[in-house]
C-alpha cells in the first residue's frame, strides 16, 4: 500500500491532486459527473468582489499542445459564492475547499478575503496575483514584488486561513516574487499562472481572441513551471503548490519532486473532465513503478544529491 | 454529458467540403435535437465541437464542412476509427413550444442539427416547413433527405445557381407557428427581424471545454449570462439581446 497523503499547512490531503482554478467551476457543477469527494481539494473560480461578465468572446484558442483563455474572471461575485455556490458545494463535497481570489485593488483583495475568511469550508485563500486578462488588474500585482508584498499583507490582516499568492510566471525574476511573498506573511506559493500568448487567424489575419492576447495553457507549459517550481522551492521556506500543463500521474510525481507538495491540474480537465479522477486512480501504481512508497517523502526530492 | 467511445461505420463527401460522418456506439448521453458533441481529435489539444445532424439509440450522424485544421484530420478518418466524444453536450431545441406548423431554417452548416428536429417534429404528428440556403449549387446537401422525412422543403442559393435565387429570408412562408434557426450570424439576425412569432435560434462559438467549465462561450442575454455550449446552443427569440 503507498501512502498518497500530504499535508497542506496543517490541513491533510488524501491525495496532492488539486482542480485549478478557473476549470472547475464552483465543484458542484462537475459532482454530476463523478464523486468529487475523491479529489485532495479543488480551488474555485477566480472571485472578486463584484460579479463580472468578463472579456469578450473569442475568448478560447487552439495552440500546438495547449490553449489560449481570456475569460477574464468571470464570477458571479463573492456574495453569491457565499450565498449560492459554497451551500451547493456543501450538498456534494464534505472536505475544505481553496478559495480564489482575484481583485482589482489592494482593498478588494482584502475586503473578498475578509468575507470568505469567516466560511467554515473555506480551507486555504488562493490570492491570484497573476491574472493576464484583466487589463489595470491583476497583473500589475503578479509583476512587482513591492505590490505582490502589499496584496499579501492585507489579505493576512484580515484572515486567520492560510493565505496562498497565486504567481505568474510573466516575470524576470520569479524567485524574487516568491520571496517578497514569504516575506510579507505568505503561508504558500502557488505557481505558475498562464504564460501571456497569442494567436493570429491567417484567413481574418486578426488575432483569434477578441482581447488579443491571454493566457497561455497545458502540456506545452510543463518544463517551464518545472523550472520556477523547482527554483522557488529552493528558495523559500514555504510549501508550494505547483501546477502547469500537469496532465497525468507522472506528471504529478515530476512536481513534487521539483518541490511541490500539492499539485494542479487545470487545461487538462477542459479536454477531458475526469482527468482528476484518472490522475487519483493512476497515481498508486505510477508510485509503485518508480519505487515510491510515499508522496510525502518526494516532494523536492530532485534537489538533494 | 456523457463520455463514451463511438467507431465510424462510413464518411463520406455530400458535398463542397461538407461530410457526413455514420458512427455507432452508445448514444444514450444524448437527450435532445439541436445538442453537439465535442470530440477528440489526436494531434490537437482541444476538442471539436460538431452538432448532433441525427442520433438513435446506437447511432450518430454528424454533418460538418471542412473549416480548420480540426475538421480536416477529421475527414480524413477512415471507418473503423474510434473517437473519444463527449455526447449529449447542451440544451437543445424544445419542440413542446412548436405548435403544429413550425418553421426550420437552416444555413448551410447550420442545416444539419434541422434534420433530426424535423424528424422528431414528424413523429410528434407535427407538420414542418423547411427553408435551406445555400451559397451555391455545390454546397446544397440533405434537400431529399428532409424531403423524406415529410416536410415541405425550398432550397435558396445565394447565387441562384440552384433553389430560389437569394436567401432564407427570402423564401420564407407566409404562416407558421414557432420557428428554429440555425446558421452563420448574420442570417441569424435576418431572420430575427424577419420572423414575428416566437422562435429559438442556436448558436455558435469557440469553446474550451463545451462543457460548462471553462466559461469561454458566455453571452450576455435579457435573463442574465449564459454559456453557448451549457444553457445555449439554443437561446429563445425573446432572451437574445439584438
């Protein structure tokens, strides 16, 4: 028997298999599809304190082993993820759930913090920095260490959760993003966001999203979050949660041995909706075929030696 | 929704670069005319979104012009392929508002999921009218078919090279009782303005997931945000924000 079990600033988690943000919706919605309870957690779609409708469509495009999104944040609003969705979840999934937050100011991050911080299923604030599509948003926060600090900090005087910093990898130095955060009371990094991409329609020769630009995903992704997973975890003193292109089982035990202790799985789930629940199944057996009889003992395993 | 496996039986050419695709397999994810289903395509990473043309309990016929790379590998399938589709994806048309007399409007790639509504329509005791366009001769496909079925069926070509010379508009009944459309845009909104008794248009966009995760496909209605590919393809007439 392998043990999968990690622990995720005091909470533990069955699995290190996390549905990112933004692919799962409010969980409810895939519970019609399969038992959700199976998954470590999942974080929720990105939430603001407003409702927004988002960007435009196209918001989607195809790319050589991965996807462009520009959605940008749509939500109902922090009201009535209290009021509507969280109760929803209640019905079909009986573990902590990651709260995502994304803002337009260092007051809204808090102001959204301070009210999902008071929900009992609420385990862990998710602050997303690093959003490429909301433009004056964001991504300013996700780019300069001084603004990531600042988010950081008043979202941890408003809430007793541990507050993770979503990261985009949109930047020079992301060590020194990670570090700012660590510094500023962090109890986590999430990396990486969506690298900033495009396509062009070579019949409209226009670009393919209406915003022009957004949020790169999938497979394609996966040696660059490796990378930043792998440099920041040897530069922090903090758990990381990796996540980028993670499409299977092995790709899993490949981010925590670059020093992830929890993993998501995002672009994956929009081509195919179980792959979470595949990734759960698959992932006893990968372990054993590599020798490993405990997640926990792996995670940054690639740096000792 | 439902994951299933399904094995192309036959694909043939029906006309310009538009296929028929028979595939059998378990169907039973499908619960309404006018849903889609989103396949798997080997080589991309997302799925392509193709309307349901005509279904039985163990049978899928999809009808889709080659447009992109998507649908180019896809012709190319030989019988015997197996696909990975996601079936029974989105609302569908609600035939319970047709009245006795309804209209179906088609354009061109939008004339395929016309065909089993017809159907159903038919065996509901109902009497359909259809309207086909076209832009040319070349691209006309499934008038016999719809003929078939029973339905009064004018084709109008855009070029005049085959049909009534113009477009659906122009070749519209002068009485029905409830309309459905689907089509490029801006035949969509000819007809809007064209039509003055309630009707259900359905919908097209670029889709991540075509299932309701991603939040790609939104619109904004009168009854609030909607996704094409969950609460659409089909919107009603009086929701869409024209």
């Amino acid at each position: 028997m392998v043990n999968t079990k990690v622990t995720l600033s005091g909470i533990s988690l069955d699995n290190p298999i996390i549905p990112a943000s933004g692919t799962f919706g409010y969980g409810w919605e895939f519970a019609e599809l399969y038992d959700i309870n199976c998954l470590g957690t999942f974080s929720f779609k990105g939430t603001t304190a407003e409702s927004r409708f988002g960007n435009p469509t196209p918001r989607i495009a195809e790319c050589p082993a991965g996807m462009i999104n520009s959605v940008g944040l749509q939500n109902p609003g922090v009201d009535n993820v209290i009021s509507e969705q969280l109760p929803k979840l209640k019905a079909c999934f009986n573990k902590p759930v990651m709260a995502n937050v994304g803002g337009f100011s260092v007051e809204e991050y808090a102001q959204t913090c301070a009210k999902l911080d008071k929900e009992p299923q609420v385990g862990w604030l998710e602050v997303n920095v690093s959003c490429p599509n909301v433009h004056g948003g964001g991504i300013s926060f996700g780019t300069d260490p001084k603004m990531a600090a600042e988010v950081t900090r008043s979202v941890k005087a408003v809430t007793e959760k541990p507050v993770y910093v979503k990261l985009s990898p949109n930047v020079t130095d992301i060590v020194a993003m990670a570090k700012a955060c660590e510094e500023a009371g962090a109890d986590g990094i999430s990396l990486i966001n969506t690298l900033f991409g495009m396509r062009i329609d070579l019949k409209t020769k226009r670009p393919v999203i209406a915003n022009k630009m957004g949020g790169f995903s999938g497979p394609a992704i996966l040696p660059v979050a490796l990378r930043m997973v792998y440099q920041v975890y040897e530069a922090v003193n903090i758990p990381v949660i990796g996540m980028g292109g993670v499409s299977s089982a092995e790709d899993v035990i490949e981010m925590m041995l670059a020093g992830a202790t929890a993993v998501q799985v995002g672009a994956a789930n929009l081509v195919n909706p179980f792959a979470c629940k595949e990734i759960i199944e698959q992932l006893p057996s990968v372990m054993e075929r590599y020798g490993i009889s405990s997640l926990s003992e792996i995670i940054g395993g690639a740096h000792h030696g | 929704m439902k994951q299933t496996f399904l094995t192309i039986v036959s694909q043939q050419r029906i006309a310009d670069n538009v296929m028929e695709m028979c595939l059998e397999g378990d169907t039973s994810g499908i619960t309404a005319s006018g849903q889609f289903v989103n396949i798997k395509v080997e080589g991309l990473f997302l799925r392509r979104p193709i309307s349901v043309c005509d279904y039985t309990e163990n049978s899928l016929t999809l009808v889709y012009k080659i447009v992109g790379e998507g649908t180019r590998l896809m012709a190319e399938y030989p019988a015997g392929t197996v696909l990975d589709v996601l079936t029974g994806l989105g609302n569908g048309y609600d035939t319970s508002l047709s009245g006795d007399a309804p209209l179906l409007i088609g354009g061109g790639v939008g004339v395929p999921p016309m065909y089993n509504l017809c159907k159903t329509l038919v065996a509901e005791g109902k009497h359909p009218t259809v309207v086909l366009g076209f832009n040319s001769k070349g691209d006309v496909f499934y008038e016999k078919e719809f003929e078939a079925l029973g339905a009064t069926v004018t084709v109008t070509t855009a070029d005049g090279s085959y049909g009534v010379k113009g477009f659906v508009t122009d070749a519209l009944p002068t009485t029905y009782s409830h309309f459905y459309c689907c089509g490029p845009e801006p035949m969509l909104k000819a007809v809007y303005r064209a039509t003055s008794t309630s009707g259900q248009f359905s919908f097209e966009e670029r889709m991540g997931c075509g299932f309701g995760a991603c939040m790609g496909c939104s619109c904004k209605t009168i009854t609030g945000y909607k996704r094409i590919c969950k609460e659409g393809p089909v919107l009603q007439k009086e929701e869409i924000l024209w």
